[in-house]
C-alpha cells in the first residue's frame, strides 16, 4: 500500500485571517487616532476661546474696578474732607493684579456703604429737628406764654353747685324693667 495521505492545509486560510484581523485593528486604531486628532483640535480651539473669553471678562472687571477707584478718590472719605483713595493708592491700584484690586476695593466699598448711611442718617436727625423746632414753634395768631418767676398764686373758686336735672326731660332706663 503506498504512502497517500490526503492534504488538508489550512494555512492560507489562517495567514488571511490574521491579514484581515490585523487590518481591522489597525483602521480602528487610524479611526481612534484622527478622533482623537479631531477632539484635540476641538478642545485646544475651545481652550483658546475659552481662554479669550476669560481674558476679555478679567480685563473687562478690571476696568470696572479702575473706574471704581477713580471714582473713589473723588468721593469724600469718613471725615467728609479727604477722599477714600488717595492719589498715591489709585497709581498703585492701577498696576495690580485683578485678585489684588478686588481684594483692596471691598474695603472702601464697604467704607463708601457706610458713608452713605451716615449722610442718610444725618439728614433723617436734621429733619426730626426740623420737624421737632415746628411742633413747638407758636402760630402767627398766637402769643407765647413766658413762665414767670413768681406764678401768681391760684384763687379759690367758689364751689360748684351740684347738678340739678330738668324733671321734665323723659329718659328710657338704660337696661329693661322686668
């Protein structure tokens, strides 16, 4: 009997999928990587809007609070004479940084609040004043009485007569006869 054994080789078979295997991992990982490539790109664009965003609002706060300041050291203080800011504390301010400029105008905010309320309160007392020296003031058509020194002494009245009630005037009881 001769030596036939039947050929069953698989092995193109298998080469080919490992081919096809292979290639599918590798467009997943090109796809992974442009997506990938893609969400940079997005996020570095929306970093950098984000970024001039944020750089627009603190430039935008920081001149607010410059035109706060101005308007500080124009503002009389506490004693009513000097102002809240200083010409030498607005030339400093100018140069800080926002957190620094927000961290010294909360004071002379709070100073300015307060100075309002002080005005506020002054000009409540003067017209409680006012209102108090026209209460006591004597109408035109009026003569003042001035307290003397020796009040003159009180004469005895004669006493009153008891009330004598007209017998013809009928009355009702004022609760019901039963």
């Amino acid at each position: 009997m001769p030596y036939n054994p039947s050929v069953n080789d698989r092995s193109g078979e298998i080469l080919a999928g490992y081919q096809t295997r292979s290639a599918e991992i590798k467009a997943a990982g090109n796809e992974a990587l442009a997506k990938g490539i893609t969400d940079g790109v997005t996020n570095l664009a929306g970093g950098i809007t984000g970024a001039l965003s944020k750089a627009a609002e603190n430039k935008m706060t920081s001149e607010y609070l410059d035109q706060m300041a101005n308007q500080f050291s124009q503002t009389p203080g506490m004693d009513g004479k000097t102002p809240l800011m200083s010409q030498d504390e607005l030339d400093k301010f100018s140069k800080m940084s926002l957190g620094a400029k927000q961290g010294m105008i909360v004071p002379k905010q709070a100073m300015f609040d307060q100075s309002l309320k002080n005005q506020y309160l002054a000009a409540q007392i003067q017209g409680f004043g006012q209102r108090q020296s026209m209460q006591n003031q004597v109408p035109v058509n009026q003569v003042p009485i001035s307290p003397s020194a020796n009040p003159a002494p009180a004469t005895n009245l004669a006493p009153a007569s008891p009330y004598n009630f007209n017998p013809q005037i009928k009355t009702s009881p004022a609760t019901p006869a039963r």
